[in-house]
C-alpha cells in the first residue's frame, strides 16, 4: 500500500517531458508558417496574420522560434533515448522536432517560394 510520501514505482524522464514541449512548440510555429506560405491571404490571425503574410519582423520572430525550438526538441529526445525507457516519448519528440524543423529548412534552400497555395485557374 502506497502512502502520501512513497513512489508509485514509476519513473520520470524530464528529458523526454522536455523533447515534447519543445518539439511541439516549434512545430506549432513551422505550421502557422506553413498555413501562411500556402494561403497568405487567410485573415484568420488578423493584423498577425498580416505581418506573418507580408514576411516582416514576426514572420522572422517565429522561424527562429521554429528553428531553436525543434533543434532543442530532437536533441532532447535524442538524450531521452539513453535513458533506456520511454520509446514512445523519443519518437513523439524527434518527429515535433523534424515537424518544426521542416519550414525553416525547406525555406533556407529555397524550396519554398512565396505562395505555395493554388493559384488561378
């Protein structure tokens, strides 16, 4: 019988608490830059939405965000991995990680171009 103070036996990684987080920060802010690389007319995020389309100090703001934030979730999960459990945290926090990772790198090799979203018909 477990009391107030005693462990229930189950272990914590903060590592991989932290890959997941992280990793998901950064993939949030590598898909709003996705959602206004393919549609950048959207006024979904009003004056926001605005600075993010017109590629100005916020748009920057978030691609480093997506850039740091997925680059510290990878290497967290990768440090998670030597702790020998949780398998299921690792994979959770490299693809939040390569998910935050991709608009930043696709944009630094000139991949994505200005409006990916269907143009005219």
């Amino acid at each position: 019988m477990a009391g107030i103070y005693k462990s229930s036996g189950k272990h914590v990684n903060p590592a991989a608490g932290l890959s997941i987080l992280t990793g998901g920060a950064g993939a949030a802010c590598s898909l709003l830059l996705w959602l206004f690389a393919y549609r950048p007319e959207t006024s979904f995020f009003g004056s926001w939405g605005q600075q993010i389309a017109n590629n100005e100090l916020l748009a920057e703001q978030l691609l480093v965000l997506a850039v740091t934030l997925g680059g510290i979730g990878i290497l967290s999960a990768v440090m998670a991995s030597f702790g020998g459990r949780g398998r299921w945290t690792t994979a959770t926090g490299v693809t939040l990680g390569v998910i935050g990772l991709s608009f930043p790198v696709l944009s630094y090799l000139d991949v994505v171009t200005e409006n990916l979203g269907p143009g005219p018909l």
